[in-house]
C-alpha cells in the first residue's frame, strides 16, 4: 500500500529494488506518463526497464516512500564511491609520474602499508578519498616516493628509485589529468564559467565531491596559483565523450518567429535546449539567454556562425561568469 501522492517510481521499488534501479519509463492506463507522475487508486501502470540504467539523483526531489529514498541514495553513495576510486587512482598515478614512477612500481604493498598507516583499510579505500577530494594526490604521491626506515616486521621498504628522487628534492612536472567528461559524480563544471572541450581549464578540489573544472580565466578561481593543494592541473581527454553545458546571448529584433527560427538553427546544428530566458531591452531588440549542449569549442563556434546568419540576431555572446560576456561574435 502506497501513501498519498507515491509516484511511478516509489511503485518501481515498491515492487523491487532492481526494478526501481532500472526504470526509464512508465505507462499509466497504457499511456506513457513522467515517471515523477502520482498515482491514483485504481490505475493500471507498467513499468519500463532498461539495462545499464541507473537512479537520477533528480528523483530524490519527488519520491515520498522511505523505502524509494533509502534504495536511491544507497545505488548513488555506491556509484559515487567507485567513480571514486577510479579517478583517485587516475590523480595518483598522474602525480607519481612527476617522480619518475608508476603505481606499478610502487607496488601494491607499498600502497597498502601507506593507506593502512592512514587509518584506511585499504587501497581501494585510499583512491576513493583521493577521488573525492579528502586526500590531496600530490602529498600521498611525495609519501609513496620518500624515503622511508629500513624495513622491519609488518613494514613495507619504498620502491626501489623512488627513495632518492624524493628525498633529494627532484621532482618533475605532474602529469595532467585528462577530462573526458564521463567521470561520473566525482567531477563537476563549474556553473559560474561552464567549461568546454577547447577551454584551457583548472581543477578545484571540493571535500566530498571530488574535481570541480573551471575555465582558466574564470574570476571565481581568485589566486589560486598561491595554494597548490587547493587545484590540480588538467586537460581535456583527446576526444571527450560527452556533451557539456554552456550559455550563449542573443540579441535579436522584435520580429514575429524571431525565437522559433533562432531555436530551429540551434538544433539543425546538432545541438539540444536545455533552457532559454527571454526579456525585452529597449522596445526593439529582445535579449534571449540559451542554455545549449555542445561538444566542445568548435561545435559552439559552428552554433554561433549560424546564428550570425538570421537577419533578426543582431548581436551573440557566450555568457561566463553570470552574466560577465566573453567572445562576443557581433553584427555591426
């Protein structure tokens, strides 16, 4: 039994675990409905699965049921935990390189005696609070290639090259960690700048979340060349596999069909929607503010170099920083 206002979901879990886990899609009284929708007594609904699907974090917002909630957040604290991992390790490994040294040659032991020396049980343990930013990579990188005593009962000697690189203050350049924009809940872009493939960017550490990715010349980023254990230095994988969030202005002339027509040529390019505002600037011209999914840089430009072509656009910019403009691409 149900309570009042249970949605399509919180019946997905009600009937199992994996059912809700996987829901992508609902029919109610053999309509498709949101899956967000509240049941009433006495409807006949279906629940449609996939494989490979996973709870939105979004749900959290509209289910009611104890049960829906607790199964969500267990499924996302899971997921988040070894996207965690993985891009802990992937951290590590990019800052060992700046020692001339691999996970491989530091060893399993040598990084199991470490995380157990940190009061965490494992390895696995020690990447996943990298990966969420509660440990900083480069000061367990510095720990992993220092010298260390002799080794005696139950310790584990430092890998061999590692000791005298460290302890002797070499140390090269780290390696940057590649974005591909698929890590998961353990890497964020920043809202204030929208990073794109293309952007020069910088990775913020965020306690408990892991990387935030800002743009290089984002002014949220303040002085943060002075504090080297607040960012991490980053680039774009070769070939990203996503689709990224950013904010391009339109100014355009208060024409009938303006919005529809700049709308259509957003989508001939291969771009989806995800939100427009619209506010009138001085009786004639018309101020809408898209909230586009591009690939990178040269999908924005190709998105933009249409929209120069309608004859109502008269000016396009690409917002960062609420509102601050950059790259403005103007018809004068």
């Amino acid at each position: 039994m149900l309570p009042t206002g249970a949605t399509v979901v919180d019946f997905a879990y009600a009937i199992h675990s994996d059912v809700g886990n996987t829901c992508v899609a609902t029919r109610i009284d053999r309509r498709l409905a949101s899956l967000r929708t509240p049941l009433r007594s006495g409807q006949t609904v279906e629940i449609i699965t996939a494989p490979g699907a996973k709870p939105n974090a979004a749900w959290l917002n509209f289910v009611v049921t104890g049960k829906a909630r607790a199964s969500i957040r267990s499924y996302l604290k899971n997921l988040q935990n070894r996207e965690a991992q993985v891009l802990g390790q992937r951290m590590l490994s990019a800052e060992l390189a700046a020692f001339g040294l691999t996970l491989e040659q530091v060893g399993e032991a040598r990084i199991l005696a470490h995380a157990v020396e940190s009061g965490l049980e494992n390895s696995a343990k020690l990447f996943a609070e990298i990966g969420l930013g509660n440990r900083m990579p480069m000061l367990t990188a510095r720990r992993l290639a220092g010298p260390s005593e002799p080794a005696t009962d139950g310790e584990v000697a430092p890998p061999a090259g590692g000791a005298s690189e460290a302890s002797d203050g070499v140390r090269r350049r780290a390696r940057r960690l590649a974005i591909r924009g698929t890590e998961g809940m353990v890497v964020h872009f920043a809202r204030c700048c929208r990073p794109i493939p293309g952007d020069p960017i910088t990775g913020l550490f965020s306690a408990g979340k892991g990387i935030v990715v800002h743009r290089n010349e984002c002014r949220n980023l303040g002085d943060f060349h002075s504090k080297r254990d607040k960012w991490l230095e980053v680039e774009w994988a070769e070939d990203p596999q996503a689709e990224f969030q950013t904010e391009i202005r339109v100014d355009a002339g208060n024409r009938r069909g303006a919005l529809a027509t700049i709308a259509s040529a957003i989508a001939e390019q291969g771009s989806n929607i995800e939100n427009v505002n619209s506010r009138d600037k001085d009786g004639m011209t018309t101020t809408l503010d898209f909230l586009v999914n591009v690939t990178g840089r040269k999908h924005l430009a190709g998105i933009m170099r249409r929209l120069r072509q309608i004859p109502a656009v008269t000016h396009i910019v690409r917002l960062s920083n609420a509102g601050r403009s950059r790259e403005a691409l103007g018809k004068h």
